[in-house]
C-alpha cells in the first residue's frame, strides 16, 4: 500500500502533466490514453527527459507506477547520464514501494559514475534493511566507490558480505575486490584475493598487474606478466600490455619492452593506446629513435603521444626539437604546454619558459599549479627574484589555489632569492602543510643563516605529527653546519636510523662531513669517510673534496696531500683537487709545491671550470663566464667596474695627481 506522501508525489506528478495536450517530438498528433504496451515502447524509443515525463504522466495514467518493466525502463532512462537527470531518478526511486534488486543496482551505478560515492554505499547497506541480496553486478560500483573514499575498513566490511553471501569465488566480484584493493593501496589482501580464485580470466591477470603497477611493484606487475604467460591460457590483450609497459618505464627495462613491442607487431596489433605506451616507454628509457619511428607511423596522433614524444627530447635536452614538434602539434592541452616550459626550466632558459607561458595565455590555455610551479621553480635556480614576483601576482589575480605544492615552490623561490621573511609568511598562512612545505622551510632558514629557527621549525613539525624525510635531513644538517652545531648534529645523523629508519645518503655524508671540517674535526672527518659503505670509490669524490677545502682552511698540509693523493688516485682529471691543493701549499707559503701541482695540471691537460655568475636586471637574467666577452654591453659592465674598483684601491686619486701636478706644487 501507498503511504499518504507517496501517493500525493504521485498525484502531482500525474496531474502536472495530464493536464497537459501529450505531444512526442516524432509526431503531431495527439495522444489521449495510452495502453500498457505502448507505455513501455515510448519508454524504450524515449530520446529525453521532457519526452519522458509525458509518458510517465501516460504511465501513472494507466496504473504503471509500480509495474517492474515499466520502473526498469524508467530508471534506465533517468540515470543514463548523457541523457537523464539523475536528481528526478532519485525522486522517483524513493517513491517506489518495493524497488527490485535491479532498480537498486542501477541507482548504484548512477551514484557512482556521478560521484556520490557515499550515497553508493549507503544504498548498499540498505539493501539489506529491503531484504535484497546482492549480486554480481552490485559488487563493482560499491568497490569503486570504497576504492575512491578510501575506506579500508568499509572496504574489508564488504569483501566478508561477499563471502557470506557465497559469490566471493565469482570472477566478477573478485576483479571488483582486487581492483578495491589496489586502489587503497593493501596489496597483500589485492595478491590473497587474486590467489584464491578457482578460475581466472584475462581482466584478473590485468587487475593484478595493473594493481601493482599504481602501488608502484612494479618487479612484481613484470613477474605477474611473466607468469602469465607461463601458467595462463588467457593472451594479453590491450590492458596487459599497456600496464605491464608502464612498469618496463619505470623500472627502465628496455628488454621486455622490446619483447612486447615484438608481441604488439607479430599478435596483438597497434591501437592509439597501444602506440603511446610504447613511444613513451622508448622515450623514457632514451631510445629516441625508435620512440619516433613509432610516432611518424601513428596514423593518428593524440595530444597524449604528441605530449610523450616532446617530453622525450625534452629529457635529453633537444628543446629546439621539442619545440618544433610543440609547434607542429594541432591540439596542444595544458599538460604539453607545461612540459615544453619545464623543458626550458630545467635547462636553465627561464626567459624562454616566461615568453611561453605569456603565449600561453595569449592563446587563453588556463595554466594549472604545475605549470606555475614549474616557473617558480626556474626562478628559484636563477635567483630571479622579479619574475618570481611576477608570477606569485600571476598566482593571486587568477585566484590559483595556494596549496601545499604551490606554497612550496613559493617558499623555496623566495629564500632562493634572499626573502626569507616573506617564505615565512607565506609558509604560515598556507592553510594544509606537508612534509616537503616544512622541509622547503626549513633548507630555506639555513640557507639563509638562520639556524636556531630552522632547528626550531624542525621539533614543531615532529610536534605537528609530520614525519621528516631524508630531504628535510639534508635541511637541519645544513642549519647545524652554518650554527657550528657539532653535537647536535651527530644526534641528528644518528637519529636517522634509530628513529626514522632512513639510511643515510651520499648528501647526508657530506653535510655532515662539512660541518665536521668547518669544525676543525679532521681527523673524525676522514674517520667517518673510511667507514662509509661504498660500491666503488667515485662515490667518495665529493667527501674527500669537503675534507680537503676543510684542509686548505686550516692549513693542515699533511691530511691535505694524503687525501689530494687519495681523489687523483680516483678521479686524476679533477681540475677542483689540484686546485684546492695548490691553494694549500700557497696558504703555508709552498710556492714551489704551487709550482709543481700547476705543471702536473698542464702535463695532465686539466684546466680550471671557468667559473660562472648570473644577475637578474629588469626582468632578464644575465650569465657571465670568467673569460668570457660575449656580452653585448660588456664595455658598459668593464666601464662600471672600473668606476666601482678605482676608488676602493686608490687608483682614481694617483690619476688625479698625476692628471693636475701644478696643484701638487701649489
């Protein structure tokens, strides 16, 4: 029975369109009455939503409200989402007496392809209020939805209603529940449910290793393949190949990418989606070449394989290829536009990465927060303080969400740049902190000589519950050498291990060596360096150098020779070790071991890295090498030089003199 509200729904719905001549947009004739057959032939031919509430007026006219077909087609057409209305399907969902299990199924669907992952899950536990099981066709859509609120619990809550219900060995419901897993991220339950199954089909090999390759196994998705082909009579389709390539990418392994690629030519057959896995794994394990042979032979070409060949010059510094595909491409979306200005970015052209990104917004392409970070970051290498101004004003006036990524860049920018106090401000007024806008912090305040606040803003973010990674160690390391901090430190170091289970990296070794030399801790300096674990001795270069520009500070010639010794041992065209060693010699006055080590170099061929310099002026970035005359105003910056030196040494009151001696004689 009806209760009273539903029936008033119903009544309104039937007058409000009784009331009304019935017309349908494929004729002009008009209908007074249909019969139950005819119902569910306009509900079946229905092409939209105002064409079906004329018939659902036809269908209440006839007592179809509750008829199961009729609500099936009904609910059909309301949820469809290119045509539908999905808040009208909800209304009339929640008027029917007795909705069947396929009614619900399809409202959960709804819910999910729209987005209302709890309203999904909701349904499904009142499912068992109606007393209706579900089915097969249930599970995949309340799985999505788990997946996507990452609701462990809830997820685990449904895996043991499957098994209740005895469908938990269907392949269906098991590819729905390791795909759920997968997705939050518990691979052990992903691999438990995988190895149960009694049957397995070509979608629960693709699950799996598609599941390992967003939890980032990717050794474990190339064994899965493997074992795929071995154990499994199910091919590889498109699925298999595609996933199993992304993880060939990452793991750089260029053998099973050819044996795929060799597959895909010999079984499979190219397809777009196919092409771009394959041009992107070529491009990024740098085989260019055969990344655009199967680029040119891509009769049609997406922005996704036009966006993968251009990141693929870009990695190996072509940026004039890559702009000349960049050009050449006819749809360029915001994901290739910011790779070809993370390409100039990452090569230093920074005025280049500003000129695009003014295109850019010329051609009304809305930047994303990874293309402002990209500039920001570029910036922040050069010390452009007003560009990186000028794009946090960018940031403001196109209302660009400053979250915890964009702050970060920010903050980084401007300590690069010598604004610690406005890294600051920005670092307290970002509203979501992480881990990488604390350690940007705090590397800033000791880059910047601020070592007690770095140190400080350290225990806060261990008070705040954020856990330190081995980047945000490089940070406080770097605040106790610029402090003198010895002590703290070697707590720090120790720490490491002890607390975080993070082991120490050659960068770690290093700060900490640097803050042992400027120290004066020699001797436990080169101590330290002796017991480090190494594969090799390159690996050591870089401490041995911190340890003997500690030598050359404090005039300590005997650890100087024997570790100067040690470095040309392994690195003997090093012009840094000769140099620093020279300059040993010269600080205790040994100008014939000057001499010598000067020679040798010469013997050697080794020539000093001329040394480089950059300043930002109205906006351009200008770079200077020693040596180096290109300059186009280079007789203006000697002009300036000479006019800033002549007076810090005398020079311009010996001219004077010399310019008016009859003053002299007066």
């Amino acid at each position: 029975m009806i209760s009273p509200p539903k029936s008033l729904f119903l009544r309104s719905i039937s007058l409000q369109f009784l009331s009304k001549p019935f017309h349908f947009s494929t004729t002009t004739s008009r209908i007074t009455r249909l019969t139950k057959q005819e119902c569910i032939h306009h509900l079946k031919a229905c092409k939209s939503i105002e064409e079906l509430k004329q018939i659902q007026s036809q269908v209440f006219r006839v007592g179809l409200h509750q008829n199961p077909d009729a609500l099936n087609k009904l609910m059909v057409f309301c949820t469809d989402p290119s045509l539908g209305n999905l808040r009208y399907a909800e209304r009339i969902f929640n008027f029917i007496e007795d909705p069947s299990l396929f009614v619900c199924n399809v409202m959960i669907k709804a819910f999910v392809k729209n987005g209302c992952f709890r309203r999904a899950i909701l349904l499904f536990d009142q499912l068992r209020v109606e007393g209706l099981w579900p089915d097969n066709f249930t599970y995949p859509f309340v799985c999505k939805a788990i997946g996507c609120l990452k609701e462990v619990l809830v997820g685990e809550k449904v895996h043991g209603f499957a098994v209740k219900c005895g469908i938990e060995f269907d392949c269906y419901v098991c590819n729905s529940l390791m795909d759920m897993y997968a997705e939050l991220g518990y691979v052990e339950n992903l691999k438990k449910v995988f190895d149960e199954m009694p049957q397995r089909d070509v979608v629960s090999w693709n699950v799996l290793i598609s599941g390992y390759v967003r939890c980032s196994q990717f050794e474990d998705a190339i064994n899965v393949f493997r074992r795929m082909q071995q154990e499994s009579g199910a091919k590889p389709n498109e699925a298999t190949v595609v996933s199993t390539l992304s993880a060939c990418t990452a793991l750089k392994n260029l053998e099973l990418g050819k044996e795929i690629h060799y597959y895909v030519v010999n079984e499979l057959g190219f397809t777009i989606i196919i092409s771009n896995a394959l041009l992107d794994m070529y491009s990024k394990c740098g085989c260019l070449s055969t990344a655009r042979q199967i680029f040119d032979a891509m009769p049609i070409k997406n922005v996704i394989c036009w966006t993968s060949m251009v990141s693929g010059y870009v990695n190996i510094g072509q940026l004039d290829e890559a702009r000349d595909l960049f050009e050449r491409s006819p749809v360029r979306d915001i994901v290739l536009w910011t790779a070809v200005i993370n390409g100039y970015v990452q090569f230093n052209r920074v005025d280049e990465a500003i000129t695009l990104f003014r295109e850019m917004q010329i051609e009304w392409i809305k930047p994303d927060k990874f293309t402002v970070v990209a500039l920001l970051t570029g910036c922040a290498q050069l010390g452009a303080l007003e560009h990186g101004k000028w794009i946090h004003g960018y940031i403001d006036e196109n209302r660009i969400t400053v979250d915890a990524v964009v702050g970060t860049a920010l903050i980084d920018m401007y300590a690069k740049c010598g604004c610690i106090d406005k890294s600051l401000e920005i670092f307290h007024g970002l509203r979501e902190k992480d881990t990488a806008s604390w350690t940007s912090i705090i590397c800033g305040l000791a880059m910047n000589g601020h070592s007690s606040k770095a140190l400080d803003l350290f225990t806060e973010m261990k008070q705040a519950g954020f856990r330190p990674d081995d980047i945000t160690f490089i940070g406080v390391f770097s605040a106790c050498s610029h402090g003198g901090l010895v002590e703290e430190g070697r707590t720090y170091f120790n720490s490491m291990r002890k607390t975080y289970q993070i082991e120490p990296k050659l960068e770690h070794y290093g700060c900490l060596i640097d803050l042992l030399g400027r120290a004066g801790q020699l001797d436990e300096a080169e101590e330290l360096i002796e017991n480090i674990p190494k594969e090799s001795d390159e690996i050591v270069v870089p401490l041995y150098s911190a340890l003997l520009s500690a030598c050359r500070i404090y005039g300590n010639v005997d650890m100087g020779e024997r570790v100067a010794r040690r470095l040309v041992e392994i690195e003997h065209s090093d012009s840094g070790t000769h140099t620093l060693l020279a300059n040993i010699y010269a600080s205790t006055d040994r100008w014939e071991d000057v001499t010598k080590v000067r020679r040798k170099m010469k013997a050697l061929g080794i020539k000093k890295a001329p040394g480089c310099s950059s300043i930002e002026v109205n906006g351009n970035v200008h770079e200077f090498l020693v040596g180096d005359a290109s300059h186009p105003r280079m007789k203006e910056v000697y002009s300036m030089l000479d006019s800033i030196t002549k007076p810090l040494s005398g020079l311009e009151e010996i001219e004077m003199e010399q310019a008016n001696p009859v003053a002299e004689i007066s």
